[in-house]
C-alpha cells in the first residue's frame, strides 16, 4: 500500500484536472478510461504520486486491461485500488477519495471519484457524475 499525503494546493490541482478531461470521451487505446484516465489522474492530481505508472502502455483494448489486471492477480478492480490506497466504508468518503461502483463486466467494478454527494464518472463522451450512495466500495486518497 502506498502512504499519500494531499499536496498544499490540491483542491485548485484537483478542480484543475477535471476542466482538462470532463469533455475527453472513453478511450482504452489512450487509456483514458476509469482507472488512470479519472481515478489515477485526479489521485495524481491531489498528491502527486502516480500509481499508474506500471500499467501505462500495457494495454490498447477492454480485453488487454483485463489482462493486465488479470495478470497482476486481481480479480476484480476495486481489488487492484485497495493494493494502493487503504479501504474505508463509502459513507467515509470525502472530496477527491475513489470509490467503485458494482458493474455487470469483468471487471466487477467501475470507479470514480468524489466530489461531493456526486461523484466523478468517466463516460463514453467525458466526465458524468453519479450518486455516491451507490457505491459500494470507497479508498482514502491521502
């Protein structure tokens, strides 16, 4: 698990971030999608840290990042965060903490980031938002 610590000035870095992807649209060949695309970008966002790096270039398609997490020995993606982040229950989430929705795929999960009692969801054309009540899972960022 890696120690975070919220830089200084991560709400203007986080607010940032999310004016420069909320109209990207999905994209697995540019792995712009719900892991280092939203969560690990704004992650890195508020701390710094980029715990992306080792999955970067490592996939082009859905089924090459199934591989990867697959290969990485997850079996779902709420499992890959919680090797990084520590694991609170979602009613604990805060500004800028990652959570994971339940989602009929094999990844199990979809993830998104909170900002308030909305959270942060990647979507085909960009940034959506979603209730932070439904998600079952939630991880502290810093």
């Amino acid at each position: 698990m890696t120690e975070l610590t919220r830089l200084p000035n991560w709400r203007s870095r986080f607010e940032a971030a999310i004016d420069e992807i909320k109209f990207v649209p999905f994209d697995w060949a540019e792995q712009h999608d719900c892991g280092p695309g939203l969560a690990g970008r704004l992650v890195y966002a508020i701390t710094g840290e980029d715990l992306t790096v080792k999955y970067q270039g490592k996939y082009k398609t859905a089924e090459g990042a199934l591989k990867v997490m697959k290969k990485a020995g997850f079996d779902n993606l709420a499992d890959l965060v919680a090797s990084f982040l520590p694991e609170i229950h979602p009613s604990e989430a805060s500004l800028g903490d990652i959570v994971a929705y339940e989602m009929d795929s094999p990844f199990g999960f979809a993830l998104g980031v909170v900002n308030g009692e909305r959270v942060f969801v990647l979507r085909p054309e960009g940034v959506g938002t979603m209730d932070l009540l439904k998600a079952k899972r939630a991880f502290k960022v810093g």
